[in-house]
C-alpha cells in the first residue's frame, strides 16, 4: 500500500521492464558479437582455400607452358613439408655430408640464383629460381641436391665448403623466443623456450578488439564506416605492439595478416591464415611457421 502511494510500484515494475529489455539487448550483443566471429572465421578460410586453389592453378598452368614448349624442363624430384621429428632426421643427413675442401655448396637464394649457383646445378638451375626463397645444398656430383625454405631466413650467400653450413635457427626453434599472431581483430602471443629437450610455450597473452566489419545499410557514411574501421584496426595494433614490447625473449617472430606484418620490429615475418579464438591461432600459425617445404632439385 505505501508503495503504491508513493509511486514506487509503478518505478519497481518500470526498472523490471529497463532490466528485462537490457538482458535482452546484451544477448543480441553477445549474438552478433558470435556471428561476427563466425563470419570472419568463414571468410579466412575462404581465403585460405582460394590461395591453395590459385596456388595449384599456377603450378598446372606452368606445368601445362613447359609441357607445350619444345623442352618441357626440368622437375623437382620430389616436394615434401617437413617438421618435428622428420625435419630433425634431414638437417642431421645434411650436416653430417662431408665433401671434403670445397666440396658441398651451400648457398640462400631469396630470388634470382647467383651465378656460382647456376654453374653449380647447370640444366637444373631453373628448379632453384622456382624453389626460391630457399636454402640450397649441393656437393659437386650432384648426388645431394636439396633446397629448402627457412622460415628464419638469413641474408644472401653463396659458398662452397668442407660441409653444409646450416643453422638450426633459421629452420627450427631455438632458445627462448616470441611468437605472435595479428589478425585485426585478433591478437596472440606466446614465449617459447628451445634451449632443452623439445619446445615449450612458457608464456600466453591473446585478445580480440571489436572491429566493425561490415557497414550496414543507413545511418553512417561507408567512408566514415572505413574510417572508424581504421581507427579500430590502429587501435587494436597498438595495444598489440605494447604486449610485444613488454617480452623477454632472444628473437621475435610477427606472423598473420599481411597488411598488418610492417607495423610490427620482427627478426622475421610470414603471412599465414590463422583463424579461430586467439589460442587455437597461435598454436595452428606457430605449427605452420615452423613447417619447412623440401624441394629435391
């Protein structure tokens, strides 16, 4: 009764209603916010799927121009992906080679062969300007003649020795290190220690941003759309950069969205598809980083 007289049923029942109505307006939040997730899941592997698809189409198109050429050249005698295990059984077959004084080549070709290296495999030198960027291999009979992709690559060189100059760490992990993924609404990082038996992440920091990614239909511009769009993304690097800043770690590598690698001091950087919440896309790119593609020439 006193509540009716001083108006307090009628507030009471209006702040269930604002309550009822605010539930409800934060479960269509929560809705979109999945559907978003879900739809830009869909879209990078999409693209993902387009790129293995173009990728495939340009090595059939290559195939089918030195097929109608009058020599068809030369073909990779085989391609594998290495990792773990059998990437550790190839690097230990290639540094055991011994081709006495000056007898194995070794040289990284990030683009066109230099000359010593095309003199060194003659009619099969196409093969490393195809297999480029890569780590070549070769002793002087030409019985060991590999070239394989560094994920770490150093810089250019060209030289013949005594054995194979490899080091683990442009191919595998090694020491303590930092590996990020950044997408642009997606950020993640782990610390990785590669000094003992194995790799272990010691460290994990992700998090996702709210980036518009679709300008509905009314109210603002597209242009004033991409620019809040832009400033989210700005936003988003930022906070991903300070997380980066604030490592402890012997070398850092930056992997994800292509558009995104350049804002990032990185010792190396690779585009990858990497979808999904930020802990299962650190560990799928740190698998594919790590993935390195064996040509035998």
């Amino acid at each position: 009764m006193l509540d009716d007289l001083l108006g307090r049923t009628e507030l009471k029942a209006r702040i269930e209603e604002l309550e009822a109505e605010k539930e409800s307006l934060e479960a269509q939040l929560d809705a979109e916010s999945e559907r978003r997730s879900e739809a830009a899941r869909e879209r990078q592997a999409a693209e993902r799927r387009v790129n293995e698809l173009e990728d495939r189409v340009a090595e059939l198109e290559d195939r089918v121009e030195r097929a109608e050429g009058d020599d068809a050249g030369p073909e990779f005698r085989a391609r594998v992906d290495l990792r773990d295990e059998r990437l550790e059984r190839v690097l230990g077959l290639l540094e055991s080679l011994d081709g006495g004084e000056e007898g194995i080549l070794t040289a990284y070709v990030p683009d066109d062969p230099p000359e010593a290296v095309r003199e060194a495999f003659g009619d099969r030198a196409p093969l490393v300007e195809r297999a480029a960027p890569c780590l070549v291999v070769r002793d002087r009979e030409g019985i060991v003649s590999a070239a394989l992709r560094p994920p770490n690559p150093p810089a250019a060189f060209c030289e013949w020795g005594e054995r194979a100059r490899i080091e683990r760490e442009w191919l595998a992990p090694t020491g303590r290190y930092a590996f990020a993924v950044v997408r642009a609404d997606v950020f993640a990082l782990g610390v990785y220690d590669a000094t003992g038996d194995g790799v272990e992440r010691v460290r994990f920091e992700g998090f996702e941003s709210d980036v518009k990614s679709k300008h509905s239909k009314g109210g603002f511009s597209q242009d004033r759309f991409e620019r809040i769009r832009d400033d989210q993304i700005r936003s988003h690097v930022e906070k991903a950069r300070e997380a980066l800043a604030d490592v402890d770690a012997d070398r850092t590598f930056v992997v994800g969205q292509e558009t995104l690698l350049s804002a990032f001091d990185a010792d190396a950087t690779a585009a990858v598809d990497a979808s999904g919440k930020p802990e299962d896309a650190l560990g799928s790119a740190h698998a594919d980083f790590w993935t390195v593609a064996l040509s035998l020439l």
